[in-house]
C-alpha cells in the first residue's frame, strides 16, 4: 500500500525557517516523481513544487521562487521542502504528493495526510 | 498566466442524480496534464481522473471525464452519499495550477 506521511509542521514566528518532510512507503520511491501542494485551511489547493525521481529537475511555483526548497534522500525515502522567510500567509496544510508519471504537471495519484504549519507571532 | 475557472461554484443534488461539473482553461494546454481530485471534509485531494478521462486506480466507473483545448467536465452518475465533497480540477501550463473547486452538496 503506498503511504506518505508528512511531518515537520509547527507554529513558526515570521521570518522563521522550518524543514518539512515526507516518509514514502510501499512503493519504489526512487523511481517516482514527487511534489509539495498546500492548502490554506478552509481554500483551494495550491502547487509549490516538483521533484524529478533522480533530482535532476527541480520546479518551483511563483509563491516559492526563492524561499522554499525541494529535495530528497531517494536512500532514506524522503522528500523535503525547507520553508524560509516564512510569513503570515504561508500558514497551510502542506501536502506532499506523488506524479503518476514522470513529467513535471502530470497528475498527483497519491497524497499524504498533510502537516500543518502556522505562521503567527 | 494559466487560469482555470470551475463552475458552479456550488451544486445541490440529491444522492442518485447526476452531476456535472465544468472547468474552463484561460488558456489551451495539452489534455494529457489535465486531472480532477475530489476532497472529501478533512481528507486528503483524492485523483479522480488524468489525462482528461482516465479513470485512477479504484476510482468508480459513475465517474467520467471529457473535454479538450480549454473546456473539460467531470460526470459523476448516479451520486452516492459519499461523492458530496469538493472537486478540483488542474491543468500544467507553465506551472502546475488548482481551479478553485466546486462543492457538491446534499440538496
């Protein structure tokens, strides 16, 4: 059964950093593409970034273009996205989300539960 | 810049009707990075469809989607209690992009 599970959400102060993970199980992490999604409580879904199965390509959407940053450990099976000068608007439900094929926009075919992290002074 | 826009917002039915659910693209990309999600309360987006009409893995077959260029509809025949929730629909143009839902509620 494929699992993902995230981790790492926390209540942060502006201009906080925070590094989120997702553990993947039941399925050949390696050879899968991966993505972050974000929910702000109570609003639609929005796309923050993708992963190709071996790091070689990266994208971001324009909410995270020069604050957040994607990676993986194909090793440990794990994704992350390291959050920084984080601000009141970035409080969301972070989703991370496998492609169900290789290419960069291709559906997402499973999620995890999601982490919350809450941007307040 | 990409957007799509899904219509009604809101969709009152009673369970065994149908329903049918439109997204309208502001600009045309391919069908292929075209998907619904449903997100039932307090859960998780759920793939319903990709490539515009493929169906996912475990999805039922009442669930259907058609459409092309900047139009695309998901049908979900005969509504069990389950399938009210929100459905999102997304598409890749140069970023990968969520319209802002239809909820499908119990009338």
């Amino acid at each position: 059964e494929v699992q993902l599970v995230e981790s790492g959400g926390a209540l942060i102060q502006p201009g906080g950093s925070l590094r989120l993970s997702c553990g993947a199980s039941g399925f050949n992490f390696g050879s899968y593409s991966m993505n972050w999604v974000r929910q702000i409580p109570g609003k639609g879904l929005e796309w923050i970034s993708y992963i190709s199965s071996s790091s070689n390509t990266i994208h971001y959407g324009d909410t995270a273009k020069g604050r957040f940053t994607i990676s993986r450990d194909n090793g440990k099976k794990t994704l992350y996205l390291q959050l920084n000068s984080l601000r009141d608007e970035d409080t969301a439900v972070y989703y991370c989300a496998r492609s169900l094929g290789p290419r960069v926009g291709i559906a997402l075919d499973y999620w995890g539960l999601g982490t919350l992290v809450t941007v307040s002074s | 810049e990409l957007v799509l826009t899904q219509s009604p917002g809101t969709l009152s039915l009673s369970p065994g009707e149908s329903a049918t659910l439109s997204c309208r693209a502001s600009q045309s990309f391919s069908s292929g990075t075209f998907a619904w999600y449903q997100q039932r309360p307090g859960q998780a987006p759920r793939l319903l469809i990709y490539g515009a009409s493929g169906r996912a893995t475990g999805i039922p077959d009442r669930f259907s989607g058609s459409g092309s260029g900047t139009d695309f509809t998901l049908t979900i025949s005969r509504l069990e209690p389950e399938d009210f929730a929100v459905y999102y629909c997304q598409q890749y143009g140069s970023s990968l992009i969520f319209g802002g839902g239809t909820k499908v509620e119990i009338k």
